[in-house]
C-alpha cells in the first residue's frame, strides 16, 4: 500500500485557510445539509404518528354507524398528497446541493462531503410512501366501510 494520497485528494501535509471563501460556503452546505435531512426526517414521523392514531381511531369505530367517521381520515389524506409533492420535488432540489458540493470538493481537493445521494434517495422514497398512503386512505374515504 503506497504513503501517496489518491491523486487529486490533499494530504495531512495540506493546510487550509480558515478565512478561504469556498470553506466558508462548504461549512454553511454542510450545515444546511443537516437542516434538511432534520426537516426531511421529523414530519415523517409526526405524519405517520398522527395517522397511525386516526386509522386506529378509525378502525376502532367501524360498524358504530357514524356516518361523517370517513372524514377523520381527510386530514391525513390531504396532507400525505402535499408531502408526496412536496418531497418529490425537494428530491429534484437536493441535485443542485450534490453539484455544489462536488465544485467546491474539487477546488479544495476536500477527500469527500457529505452524501446528499442518501437525502435524495430518501426523500424519493419518502414521497413515494406519501403518495400510496394518501391513495390508500382514499379508497378508504370512498369506498370504506363505516
């Protein structure tokens, strides 16, 4: 195995200059880089806690004859829609962070960044979820019993 860094990658000799204006920007990416993921991540887990509730609520009232119990379920439905849109197209978005991180990895000659293919990835999917849960609870809107 050779001392030599991969051709293009600093070395522990390299020093930087905290006052350099890409590292400037590279530290503000990665912070905002976290902001997303953190905003990505948490309306999952509140979505899929208050629906898990409702649909519970929901199952658990079937057959009592309440003939307005498939409007608890609007709420959810709505809301799966506009975050199937929404994080779809953030995924497109999280292209345009990838690109300038790479810019700035190559100019400082940086050994790596952070892996906003992780984030798109999973925003895509995220939304494809979205998207089936929110067509699901429509059938159930439509055609569910009550």
């Amino acid at each position: 195995m050779s001392d030599k860094s991969p051709s293009g990658w600093a070395d522990s000799t390299t020093s930087l200059d905290a006052e350099n204006l890409l590292w400037k920007q590279y530290i503000v990416y990665v912070d905002l880089f976290k902001v997303y993921v953190d905003n990505a991540l948490r309306p999952c887990i509140w979505f899929y806690a208050i629906t898990g509730a409702l649909l519970s609520f929901y199952i658990d009232h079937i057959g009592s004859g309440q003939p307005y119990l498939p409007y608890a379920l609007l709420f959810p439905m709505l809301f799966s829609i506009g975050f199937c849109i929404g994080y779809l197209r953030s995924a497109r978005q999280v292209e345009e962070l990838r690109i300038r991180f790479d810019y700035i990895q190559e100019q400082l000659r940086l050994p790596g960044r952070p892996h906003v293919e992780f984030l798109s990835g999973f925003l895509r999917l995220a939304g494809v979820l979205f998207g089936l849960v929110g067509v699901a609870l429509l059938v159930v809107v439509v055609f569910g019993v009550t």
